[in-house]
C-alpha cells in the first residue's frame, strides 16, 4: 500500500481530501476521528514504549522509544526541546499512535538520556546526535523530522551539515516554536530559574551560577510554588488546565540547572538563517503561537520568509508550548504535512 493512500486517512486538509467516496476512504478517516482526544485520555507521561539506547558518536547513551506501525513505510522523527523530554509530545503521541510509525527520544543531558561529555552540549552536537537517530533507528526509508524549541534549532543544524539528506531520506519538516538565530538567551532561561534570578541572568552569571548548580537547584526546589506561576506565564499565552502546568513544571524541574547552563551559550551564537533554504526541497510547516515569549512569532516568520514553499500556522493567543497548548491546531497542520510528505515520495 502506498504512503498516499495510507496518509489520505490522516489528512485534515481545510479543503477536504477525496476520501469520503470510498468505503476504504471512510473507514480510514473514522481512525483518524476515533483519535481525537485520545491524549486527553491518558495521564501525562504515561505514553511508553519498549525502550532503546542508541549511542551517539562521543559515547553518550540517548533514550529511544519507537512506536510501531506494521506496514509503514514513513517514519516520523520527534525532536524535543530545552529543558523538556520526550514526553512533552504527548498528544501528538497519542494521535499518532497506531496511524504512522514513531520515534520519540530524549535529547542528551534531559530525561533518561546520559549527560553530555563537556563541551559537546551544542546545537551542532544535537544535530549530530539525531543523524544518529535516523542511522540506527529509522533506517533507510523516508522520514519526517518534527522539531520543538531546541529541537528544531538541531534539525536545522542537520540541514546545515547535511543538506543533501533533505529530499532524499527526509520527505518533510515541521519547525514548532524555535529560530534559526538572533535569540534573546535570557528570555530562553526565564521559566526555569528563580524569578529573582531571571531578570539579571547573562553568559557571565549563569556560568557563575553553574559553580554553584546544586545551590540553585536548592532554591529552584524551594520555589516551587512560584516557579509554577513562572511556568505558566512563559510557557503559555491562554489560560490553560492546571495539569498542563504542572507536567511542564515537573519537565522543567527534573532538569538539572548545570544542564541548563551548559546549552545556554548555544542560543547566543545560533546564526543559521543563511542555511534553511535547504530544507526548501521538501514540504516545511512553521507553527508558532502569537504570544510566545521565548521564541517569539517574528522567528517564525523569518524562518517560513527564507524557506520556500513552506506553509506558516500562527496559533492566535497560544505560547511557547503550543504542541499542548493548540494540539488539536498543531496536529491537524501534521496531517496537513505528513500528507504533502506522501505524496512526495509516492511521485519518486
């Protein structure tokens, strides 16, 4: 079966993909109606799969989990962001559960990965570290790279390395939330230091700061209550479920400040814009919501400006954490591209 006709299923296009006209095609389109919601359906943090460890190049262990498809050819690859772990893409997991195989893992240093080897806490390492991912996990077939924050900064990174990756083994990208260069870094630290400490941070008192990490993440433990408050405020735009706060908080909390500290000089010098024109050979989706206070909407637009062909989804209101925030938006703009990316490799 073809990855067109497998996608047409999951396809939300405004204009209304022909699938209604037969029995395939309607059975295919109650699947992907049946998943709505089934991430609000599930506790945070509960999605799992059977676990595996991929090796980066400089020995540091990165935490897979794959969800499998049996008859998919695309797979697609989720790439989380600072201070985050895997399980931040949880409704996007959940949607796609049991539609399209998936891969989820933590980044180096976050979650249940190993801590990166000194000086290897880069954007350029990360990009690294998913070329890996792609190598030893996802194979040879085509694949969508779907990154957040961070995330996106290291698919990016890939692009710039590797560009002829970008049309061949990737058919598609989606770029949530993130930049290409020209960061604030005292905006990307604001949710997860104290607020005392957030409104004087630079390069230079955040390395002072490292010294003395188990102090910080003393007092960030002691101001909990605030740091939920924090969260709130520069995590997202609307008013959203106090759980969704709080499983944030609960990421941004088990991440240690010195790894926190030590990607803070990447986003400095991020200056990649030069180079996105790359990924302009395959579909791209920009998603941003208008009240992001770290990677602010304007990001967004440079980076769908310098990307030709690529579609731009401005969620009205939503912040930094859209993929909760607007899943149900940021999904439908997925299936919009997942679609796009099969027929692309259904044409080859």
């Amino acid at each position: 079966m073809s990855i067109k006709r497998t996608l047409l299923g999951i396809a939300a296009s405004a204009a209304g993909v022909a699938v209604a006209g037969t029995a395939v095609g309607v059975a295919r389109r109650r699947r992907v109606i049946a998943r709505r919601g089934a991430g609000d359906a599930t506790p945070f943090g509960q999605l799992r799969s059977r676990p595996i460890t991929v090796v980066a190049d400089d020995g540091v262990p990165l935490h897979v989990e794959v969800d499998e498809v049996a008859g998919s050819e695309l797979t697609v690859v989720f790439v989380h962001g600072y201070a985050l772990n895997l399980d931040c893409w949880h409704f996007q997991r959940a949607a796609y559960r049991g539609l399209v195989r998936t891969v989820f893992y933590d980044q180096r240093s976050h979650g249940r990965s190993g801590r990166s080897t000194d000086g290897h806490a880069t954007i350029e390492q990360l990009a690294r570290d998913l070329r890996r991912i792609l190598d030893e996990v996802v194979g040879e077939g085509p694949v969508v790279l779907v990154g957040h924050s961070m995330g996106g900064m290291g698919i990016v990174a890939l692009a710039e390395e590797w560009p002829e990756l970008f049309g061949d083994r990737v058919v598609g990208v989606a770029l949530v939330s993130t930049t290409a260069g020209g960061l604030d870094p005292h905006r990307m630290v604001a949710p997860y230091v104290p607020t005392a400490l957030g409104s004087t941070l630079g390069l230079r008192t955040i390395a002072t700061l490292a010294r003395g990490h188990r102090a910080v993440d003393g007092v960030r433990r002691l101001t909990r209550p605030l740091a939920t408050v924090v969260t709130d405020q520069f995590a997202f735009g609307d008013a959203v479920p106090a759980d969704y706060i709080e499983f944030v908080d609960d990421m941004l909390a088990r991440t240690p400040f010195e790894v926190i500290a030590d990607f803070f000089p990447s986003f400095g010098t991020l200056d990649k814009f030069e180079t996105v024109q790359a990924l302009g050979h395959v579909p791209v989706s920009v998603i941003c919501g208008t009240a992001d206070k770290l990677t602010s909407v304007g990001h967004s637009r440079k980076l769908q400006s310098r990307i030709p062909g690529s579609r731009l989804l401005e969620c009205e209101g939503a912040g930094h954490m859209v993929i909760l925030e607007r899943h149900e938006q940021v999904n439908a703009e997925l299936d919009q591209l997942l679609a796009a990316a099969g027929e692309r490799v259904d044409r080859r």
